[in-house]
C-alpha cells in the first residue's frame, strides 16, 4: 500500500513539474499608442503570469489599447486587470482568440481602476486583448494583465486522492509482533 501511495505522488510531480517548463505568455504585438511598450513576467508560471503596458499620456478620455499575445499551456485561469493611476479607469475588456472566434472573456460594466478575478479558459494559442476606459485627466495610463492558473478538476481529485492515501497510510497501526517461543 505504502508503494502505491509514493508511486501516485511521485507521478504526480513528474506531470506537475514536466507543464511548468512550457507555461508561458509572450507579447506578440503591442498597440503602438502605448509609448512605453509591453512587457512579460513569467517569473512564476506556471502559477501566475502577467503582461504589463505603459503609456506615458493616454491623451483625451475615451481611451481604448490592444496586446496581442501568446500562450503556450492551455487551461482555464483567472484574469485580472489594473491601473496605478487612480484617474484611470476601465470600462470594458474583451480577450478573443486573434484568428477570430467568440470572445474567451469579456468585461462591460461601470468605470474601474480594477478588474479582478475574471474566470476563463484558454487554449494554447493566440490571443487579443482590447481594453477601453475613461480618464478624469490627461496624464499616464498602465495596466497589467495577471493570469493566475486554476486548479484542472482533476488534478483536484488527484491531489485529495494523493492525501486520503497518506492519511490511511499515517492511520493505519501496526500490529505488535508476538514473541515466539524458541
């Protein structure tokens, strides 16, 4: 039994740690109105990525952007968006795959500095994001887009497999050995 258990942990691992060395996102181009360019941080995939933009003067409100970009692992994820200058404030967000399609996520509703938690699922492959807002005030304009990995349903049930097995393991009591009699 006590095999059986390590053999799925280390399984378990080894398909954990052989997707983390391809989870990527990369900027495949960036609105050219955004004068201070994208950049990526895949520092932490495949947990958590990220694709920050700056533009030092968003100009008259409204004000609209798009990053085309790429993702190599498919999967579903939480989105979200924001600014650090609190006289930004988005409107509106759409990610749709950049061959055309249905949109993958989308945001309409009251102005926001922040958009958070959005729950998509994304294939490997390309995508556009657009985004537009409003602004009390010419001046800078940044945002950073996070992607932050979801949990497949079935590494949930792998992974509380994996503990129920460790907890019967930890459980389980050993019986005494009886003397034996020589």
């Amino acid at each position: 039994m006590r095999g059986a258990v390590f053999g799925i942990l280390a399984g378990t691992a080894l398909a954990i740690s052989s997707t983390a060395a391809n989870a990527a996102l990369a900027v495949i181009t960036c609105d050219p109105s955004i004068d201070n360019g994208c950049t990526v941080d895949n520092s932490l995939a495949p947990a958590q990525s990220s694709i920050s933009w700056s533009d030092s003067n968003v100009g008259a409100s409204p004000f609209s952007g798009f990053v085309d970009f790429s993702n190599t692992l498919g999967g579903n994820y939480f989105v979200s968006i924001n600014s650090a200058n609190p006289s930004v404030l988005f409107t509106a967000l759409t990610i749709t795959p950049l061959l055309g399609g249905p949109a993958v996520l989308s945001y309409s509703g009251g102005p926001t500095n922040s958009i958070n938690l959005l729950p998509g699922s994304f294939a490997a492959g390309n995508y556009h994001l657009s985004f537009s807002g409003t602004t009390t005030s010419a001046g800078p304009e940044g945002g950073t887009l996070f992607f932050a990995a979801v949990p497949e349903p079935s590494t949930w049930a792998l992974m509380l497999l994996g503990f129920g097995g460790i907890g019967l393991a930890m459980r389980r009591r050993r019986r005494p050995a009886l003397a034996q009699v020589a």
